[in-house]
C-alpha cells in the first residue's frame, strides 16, 4: 500500500483549486488564453529523490511528474528497461522495487526514496547472466527482445512471490501455499506481453529455473 501522506492539501485548499477551475472554464477566451500562458510559465515543482538502483546511491532532482521509468531510462540511462504502452498495459517496464515488480511507466519516481531498485542491468550481464537470463537465451525465449527485460525481471520476481507463499488470481484457496507449476507461473506472468509470442519457450525458461521437471513433456 502506497502512503500519501505526504500530499498536505486541505479541504478549503481543494476547494479553492476546484473553484478556480470552473470559473477558468467560464472565462473570456483572451482571459483564459493569459491565465494558460502564465501556467506555462511557472517553471515545474522539483522534488530530490535518493534510491539505491541495481546496488548504487543514486540522487536525482526530478520534475515531480517524472516516472520511475523515465528517471531509470533518461536520467540514468538504464536503457534496458523499455517503454511499451506507457500506462501499466504491457509490462515491458517490469523492475523490481524493494523485492516487488512492478510496472514503472505507473510509479512517480518521488515515491521510492530510499527504495532499492533492480532493473535488467542489475540482475546480470553478459559475462555473468542471472540464471534467468541463462535459461531465456538457452531456451529462445525471445524474438525481438523488446519485452524481454520486463519478461526476465517479473519471472525473478514471481518465483521469489511463489517461494514466500503469495497467493495469485489462479490460487483456489488463498490461505494455502501457492504450488510451483506451469499454471501458476503462467498466471503471474500474464501481465507481461509479448508481441512476438515467444510464450512457450518462455515458459520453458521460467519453468527449468524453477525446477519444475519434464516441462516439454507438460506442454506436448
Ligand atoms: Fe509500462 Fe507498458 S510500458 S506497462
Ligand atoms: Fe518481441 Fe517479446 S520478444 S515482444
């Protein structure tokens, strides 16, 4: 759960704010053309924003609107986390906060301070894979690669989530330990798209790290 406890706004403010708005709304256009370019003008709130990103201090003075996944890919330039829909529809923004995924394109920066984040560049690189990354390569698990780092990033997290006993949408009863297989990787993998279809070979990957045996026997 997100605090927001640190939005100071009172009442009266929001009503002020909403007041002003509609009587903009009723205004003559040349009024409402100098009130939008003295908008224009006041220069955007900043914000300092300190995280620890794959194991480094980090810190960032941000436009407060900026998003996790903007400030990782244009102001630290970890390219390898992607930007598919921009609005939590894809997954190709997939990184790991605090041990959680979750999409970045829909998380302001300013709301992780002091958070460990881990992206596609933090897990391993090319001489030294994350077994993850391994098993795509080893499996083809991938056409394009665009989703790719997303991909990789949610499985790590997924078989961290089944570990700890998290139940997920596919769980019967969500009070018992969620079991390792096919279906509930599949499940918990589904918010992660891939426009190539590279699913079952994926799904081989996720499904050898995991341990889980006879895995092209399942699916045959
Ligand atoms: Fe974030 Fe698609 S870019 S979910
Ligand atoms: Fe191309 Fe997944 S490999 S979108």
């Amino acid at each position: 759960m997100h605090d927001f406890s640190y939005v100071k706004i009172s009442r009266r403010n929001l009503l002020l704010a909403g007041a002003a708005s509609m009587s903009s709304a009723a205004m003559p256009a040349g009024a409402a053309q100098a009130n939008a370019a003295a908008v224009q003008e006041r220069p955007p709130s900043t914000a300092g924003v300190s995280m620890k990103v794959n194991g480094k201090a980090v810190t960032l003075q941000l436009d407060t609107r900026t998003t996790l996944l903007d400030a990782l890919r244009e102001h630290l330039r970890l390219t390898g986390t992607k930007k598919g829909c921009d609005q939590g529809q894809c997954g190709a923004c997939t990184v790991i906060v605090d041990g959680r995924r979750i999409n970045s394109c829909l998380s302001l920066a300013v709301m992780h301070e002091g958070a460990e984040v881990t992206t596609i560049e933090g897990l391993g690189s090319k001489d030294r894979m994350h077994p993850l990354q391994a098993a795509f390569v080893k499996h083809d698990g991938y056409q394009c690669g665009y989703c790719t780092p997303g991909q990789i990033c949610s499985a790590v997290a997924v078989l961290d989530e089944i570990r700890q006993g998290v139940p997920s949408h596919a769980s019967a009863d969500i009070g018992a330990r969620p079991l390792l297989s096919l279906e509930e990787i599949r499940e918990r993998m589904s918010g992660n798209i891939c426009r190539c279809g590279a699913y079952s070979n994926i799904l081989d990957a996720i499904g050898e790290v995991a341990g889980i045996a006879g895995i092209a026997g399942e699916r045959a």
